[in-house]
C-alpha cells in the first residue's frame, strides 16, 4: 500500500537555517493557513532539494526564453 500523500498550501517561506559544517539538519520554517510547519531535512536530503530545484530552475527558463 502506498504511503499517503498529504498537501499542504504554503502562504510563505519564514526561514532557512543551515549549518556552516553540512553535517547538520537544515529547517526550513513556512507559514499555512492558520498555523507554521517546520522540515527538518538531513543533508543528504537537502542536497537532494537543491538539485531538483535547479532543474526546474534551468527548465523554467528555457520556457520563459521561448515566450
């Protein structure tokens, strides 16, 4: 059976906290409608994050120029 999925409608992006070592968990601190939700991502994890926001970066991109 597949885990569930669960969506959230995020307002903001409050805060972003990462270590200078890497070898720490980043927060990242976001406020919802009616309450704030922190993540917790080990640095494995974030780098995963980073990378894929990259490529939508990189793909956004190549969209925009083609307009």
């Amino acid at each position: 059976m597949a885990d569930p999925t669960i969506s959230l409608a995020v307002l903001d992006i409050n805060q972003i906290r990462v270590s200078n070592s890497g070898r720490l968990e980043a927060v990242i601190a976001m406020k919802l409608p009616g309450s704030h939700v922190q993540l917790h991502l080990p640095p494995v994890v974030l780098a995963k994050l980073e990378s894929m926001l990259a490529r939508a970066s990189l793909e956004q991109a190549k969209f925009q120029s083609s307009q």
